[in-house]
C-alpha cells in the first residue's frame, strides 16, 4: 500500500457527507490499493453528531480507511490534505433559488481559502459542492493567492450526470452510449446541457432527436430545475447523488478522462468561449496527470451562444455581489 492520500471534508456531518464519506473510505475515489485519511470539518455545536459518522467509519473496518481526524479549525484540519472537497454550507429549501445563499455562505469560503493556502499540501486540489458552488469557489480561489487558480473547481458532475440520465431515457440507449456531455455556466437554473455536441453512439444528440421543442422546453429545463424538484419531493436537497457525482468530479481530476470522451467541470475561464476571464463556469474539460484543459474549438451555434451568455452573466452578478460583501 502507498502514502494515505489525505481527503478533507467540510459539512461531515450533514446530509452529503454522511453518503460522501464512505465512498471516500471504502476506496471508491483513489481505488482499492491506495489508503486515504479524513480530514473532516465541522462548526462546533456538529462536532458530536461527526463523533457519532466517525464511530460508524469505524464500524466498517475498511481496509483503505487509514486514519480519521475531526475538528472545528479549518488550519489544523486542513494541514497537509491533497483534497479538499469542500461541502459545508447551508442547503436551499423549497421556493429558494441557489444564488439566495451567497450572503449565508459566501463567508464560509474565504477563511476556508485562507486556511488552504496557508497549510494544505502542494498538490492540492480543491472541489466546491457548497451552494452556490461557482461563486464559493471563486471566493476560495481568490482568498488562496499562493495556490495556482487552476486547483480550485466547482461540481457541475451532478448537472452532468443528469443530463446523460435523462437523454439516455429519452434515447433508449445505456449512459454508457452517450459521450462528449458538457453542461456550459452555472450550476443554477440558467445552466445550459449541450445536445449539440453530446454523442448518443457516435451521433450528436440534437439531430438524433430532432426536436428543438422537446430540447428548449423539456430536456434543459427538466435538468436545470431537477435539483429544485428533489427539495419538492423529498423535503430536502438531493444528498447521495451530490455525494456520488462529487466522488466522479475528484475521481476523474485524480484519474484523467477516458480518449474521446470529456467531462463538464467549473474551472477558471481564461476567456475560452467568450466566458469572462477569471470567472469560475463549467466547461468540457479533459484532465490527464491531474491537470484539467478545456476543449478546445467547438463551434457554437446561436442558441447555445445566448444560453451561455445567460448563464455567465449570472455568474458575473455573483461576483459582483461578494466583491460588494468584500468576499473577494
Ligand atoms: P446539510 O445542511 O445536511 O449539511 C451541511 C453541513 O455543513 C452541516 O452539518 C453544517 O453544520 C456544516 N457547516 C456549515 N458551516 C460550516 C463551516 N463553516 N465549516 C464546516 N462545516 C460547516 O447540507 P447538505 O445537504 O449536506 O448540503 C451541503 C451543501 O451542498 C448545500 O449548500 C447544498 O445546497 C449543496 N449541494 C450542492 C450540490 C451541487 O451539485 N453542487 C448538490 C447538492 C447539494
Ligand atoms: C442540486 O442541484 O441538487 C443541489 O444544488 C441542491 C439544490 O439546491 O438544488
């Protein structure tokens, strides 16, 4: 067995973390052959319902689990992590978009950001799960000066992931038919999932379809909003696919992309696709040896221009609203 790689947790004891954290010590993100150690985040008055998580990883006995520490200090227990997936934050309830929580916790992620620069290890990648996501991640980015930008991310796997759910059903065809998905912008209702460059075996999934109603006023909207139907449903937001679709986010930066196929990613714009540079947005990505690159050279149609171009603008209204807050 290598190193233990060590994997920071912020929000273990909330609802991702108690689906998130056995996935991580079971071996689901580095494999069976490599021993991880938790480094789990708490505010104070959660620290006794994490002793009781802790108790049941315990319980487990995972032979890649190779050791447990918990506390309320970002400095201490982020002290040496090569991941930080960063989760705590308050979720939306029923009625609320995901920008309402800026103000709520925006102030979590610049003293998580500050901690990450001073004593995180030098490989450090970092994963934003806390609503709203990008915006967080922006915040964390832009209080880290001395961890280059490109380690900070935000989940858009989960936006992902249900836009190839919901066209493989649309299809008939197994997710694994279905290649080259790239949700563009936020993860908020304005998201755009891309059929225009999206493969259903081999073919691009617009012409396969071949209804522009259907992808305008069904498939987009059902994906952008799916997140606000699970609160309705269950009466809280959606926890173990957020938790899964956060394992494949830090799998596939650990891991790389499969050839001919990419993943969607919130990154730092460098000004690729006319998204404003510096801007935390989801992009098609490829990673190999732990590095992300954008996909290079798709052509955008006019429609997917206007629904990226509504999405970044959202984004750049959240970050001008914690350059208001004095966040960033
Ligand atoms: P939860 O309320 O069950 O758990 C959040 C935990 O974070 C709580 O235990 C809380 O004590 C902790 N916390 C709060 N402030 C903290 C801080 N400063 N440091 C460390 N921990 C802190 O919520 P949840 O359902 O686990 O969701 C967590 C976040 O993830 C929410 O913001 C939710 O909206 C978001 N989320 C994002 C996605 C996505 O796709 N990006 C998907 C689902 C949920
Ligand atoms: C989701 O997409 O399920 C999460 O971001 C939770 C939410 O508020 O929608």
């Amino acid at each position: 067995m290598s190193t233990p790689v060590k994997v920071a947790v912020t929000g273990a004891a909330g609802q991702i973390g108690y689906s998130l954290l056995f996935r991580i010590a079971s071996g689901s993100l580095f494999g069976p052959d490599t021993p991880v150690e938790l480094r789990l985040l708490e505010i104070t008055p959660a620290l006794k319902s994490l002793e009781g998580v802790v108790m049941e990883l315990d319980d487990c006995a995972f032979p890649t689990l190779a050791g447990v520490q918990i506390g309320d200090d970002p400095a201490t227990v982020f002290d040496g992590v090569n991941f930080a997936l960063l989760v705590g934050a308050r979720p939306r309830g029923p009625g609320m978009e995901r920008g309402d929580l800026l103000e709520a916790n925006g102030g979590i992620f610049a003293p998580q950001g500050k901690a990450l620069n001073d004593v995180a290890a030098d490989d450090i990648r970092v994963v934003v799960t806390g609503n709203p996501a990008n915006t967080n991640a922006l915040i964390a980015q832009s209080n880290a000066p001395d961890i280059p930008a490109s380690r900070f991310s935000a989940l858009t796997r989960l936006d992902h992931n249900r836009a190839i759910s919901q066209l493989a059903a649309k299809t008939g065809a197994a997710v694994t038919d279905i290649k080259k998905m790239t949700i563009w912008g936020n993860h908020s209702a304005t998201q755009y999932p891309d059929l225009f460059h999206a493969e259903v075996k081999g073919q691009i999934a617009a012409d396969l379809i071949n209804d522009q109603d259907w992808l305008e006023n069904t498939y987009i909207p059902t994906v952008a909003k799916r997140g606000a139907a699970i609160i309705d449903a269950r009466g809280a937001s959606s926890a173990a696919s957020a938790a899964s679709a956060t394992i494949d986010h830090a799998r596939t930066w650990a891991q790389g992309t499969p050839d001919g196929d990419w993943v969607s990613m919130a990154v730092k714009s460098d000004g690729s696709y006319g998204v404003a540079e510096g801007l935390i947005s989801s992009f098609p990505v490829t990673v190999k040896d732990g590095e992300w690159q954008i996909v290079q050279g798709l052509e955008l149609n006019d429609f997917s221009r206007a629904k990226i171009d509504a999405s970044v603008a959202e984004l750049a209204e959240e970050r001008d609203a914690v350059k208001g807050l004095g966040l960033i």
